[in-house]
C-alpha cells in the first residue's frame, strides 16, 4: 500500500472503492469498460482522490483492474473470495491497517461515474459535523425522486466505526445493507446535487446513457486517470 494516512482536521474517514463484481448483466469487466475514453474506474480514482479521505484502497478480483490503480499508484487489493461480504472485511482491514484510527468508512461502487468528488466530500463533512457520537453515525447517499417528493437512496454508504465489527462479520454474501436494515434510525441522507448521480452501469445500455449524461455535464476529457 503506497498510500499513508492522512492527516486533517476532520476525524479520519477512509474509503473502500468496491471493485469485485462479476458484471454477470454487463457481460465483461465493466469497470474496464469504455467511459469518456478511459476506463470507467478512473472516476471513482478521481472521486476519492480527495486530502478530506485519511486513506482509500481499491479491492477487487479483477486482474486488470489491479494493473490499472498499480499504474495510477492507488493502493489495490486483488483476492478470489466469492462473497461480498469478503469484499467489505477484506477492504476495511486493509485500510485500518493503513490507519488503525479511522472514524469511519466509506463504501464506494466502483461503476456510479456520474458521482461528483464535491458530494463525496459532503458526506464526510455531514458526518465530521453529527451532532451524534460519530462512532454511531451511519450517512448514505440520496436524491429527491423526479416524480415527487420521495427520496431515493443509494451509494456510496459512510458508517461510524462502531459498526466495524459488524461489517468485519457480515453474514455470507451479504453487504452493508445488514447493518443499515439492523440500525434505521441512526441513518442521515445527504442529499446529491443531481440524481444521476445515484446511477450505476449495470448493463451496456445504462453505461451509454450515463456517457452521453456525462457529455451533457461537460466532463473534463483527460487521457488517464487522475494521480493523487
């Protein structure tokens, strides 16, 4: 792990990029898949290439996207654990073993590339400014609905660490969403400045559309990916 952690003056949050999926709907590596011409991966290196992160690690199964954050200098965990919940433990204790300190951790999907670094930042500084104990603090990623006042929920999830222990010992197959059903009352929305960003790539087809979504947004087109 090149990566050390960093210091600042917001209690230290670290970030696990989700990047083991198998892209059973999208047919091959999505995350390796065309977007803006670089990899879809790149935004999620671009989002969390933030000093407001104390650490961040990318874990995966994927061969070339281990190569990828090797070239970007992004710390990169490559297993062959079947489980989700692999993923999560395997994430959280690289990055507490980076920064035993951590008050709390985010949990990236690696395919939401229309997610802004600033509302990742927000999300850190809601849960840096809790009135709770932070330790108990859940926030998650959300929206108001197009067609009415409801709010649509998503990711990226940021959990106090109290709920590491819980989330080292998810139940096979299972993700964050155990913790967040067990404690709905500790949860707080922060809500995104544009709904789309709550949209991930699922298929080929959604992977298009948040293209020409992003070309609307006048995405910055840039040859690699952003080196923190």
């Amino acid at each position: 792990m090149a990566e050390l952690c960093r210091k600042n003056a917001h209690p230290p949050v670290g970030c696990v990029i989700m990047a083991s999926g198998l892209a059973r709907r999208f047919g091959s590596n999505k995350l390796l898949a065309d977007f803006g011409g670089r990899p879809l991966l790149c935004r999620a290196l671009e989002i969390t290439a933030t000093p407001a992160l104390a650490a961040r690690v990318v874990v995966t199964r994927s061969a070339g996207v281990k190569a990828l954050c090797d070239a970007q200098a992004v710390p990169c965990l490559l297993h062959s654990l079947p489980g989700r919940n692999d993923t999560v433990r395997l994430g959280l204790e690289a990055l507490l073993e980076q920064c035993p300190g951590l008050a709390g951790c985010i949990f990236l999907p690696g395919d939401q590339p229309l997610l802004q670094r600033e509302t990742l930042e927000a999300l850190i500084t809601a849960f840096a400014q809790t009135q709770k104990e932070t330790e108990r603090a859940i926030f998650r990623l959300g929206a108001r609905a197009a067609d009415g006042p409801d709010t649509v929920v998503g990711s990226p999830v940021l959990f106090g660490c109290g709920y590491f222990p819980a989330l080292r010992t998810l139940p096979e197959g299972k993700g964050g969403s155990v913790v967040l059903k067990a404690h709905p009352e500790q949860v707080q929305i922060v809500y995104a400045q544009r709904r789309e960003e709550l949209l991930d790539a699922d298929t080929p087809e959604a992977l298009e559309e948040l293209s020409a979504i992003a070309a609307q947004w006048c995405f910055p087109c840039q040859g690699s990916c952003h080196r923190r």
